[in-house]
C-alpha cells in the first residue's frame, strides 16, 4: 500500500505573489532596498568619504531606498490586509 492520503490538489501548491523570502515580492523587495539603503550609508562611515555633492548623492540614495522599502512595506501590509 503507498498511501492513504489523497493527492494535494494543484491549488494548495500555491504561494501568495511568489516570493522567495516571505512568500510577497513586496516584503522581499522592501528587505532588499533596507539592505541596499545600510549599504551606501555605509560608504560614508570610513575616514576618507566622500565630500560636497558626493556626500548628497549618497545621502540621496540612502533616504530614496529607505522610502521605496516602506513603500513596499505598505503596499505588502495592503495586500495582507485585503486577502490576497
């Protein structure tokens, strides 16, 4: 005898929106712009960083990160919310 248990159905199989991490592209994609908004702040910690515009680019890629993750975050709590 092999099993008892019937076969899954096609439709448990699947997942939220796809996700690799949490199962929502949203959070995942929120996760990485954190993760990319610490690692250009982190080019301003060393001695030698960057003055005068480059400092403005990098704080200006630091904060549009940080805003596009909680963006994401929002938008992923929506879509929780609503069930889908």
């Amino acid at each position: 005898m092999l099993s008892t248990n019937p076969p899954l159905l096609p439709v448990s199989l699947l997942v939220a929106h796809g996700g690799a991490l949490t199962g929502h592209w949203e959070f995942d994609l929120a996760i990485a712009l954190v993760f990319f908004a610490i690692i250009s702040y982190s080019f301003l910690l060393p001695a030698d960083a960057p003055r005068g515009f480059g400092r403005a680019v990098i704080y200006g890629i630091t904060v549009v990160c940080f805003i596009g993750a909680l963006v994401l975050a929002v938008m992923g709590f929506r879509s929780v919310a609503l069930g889908q």
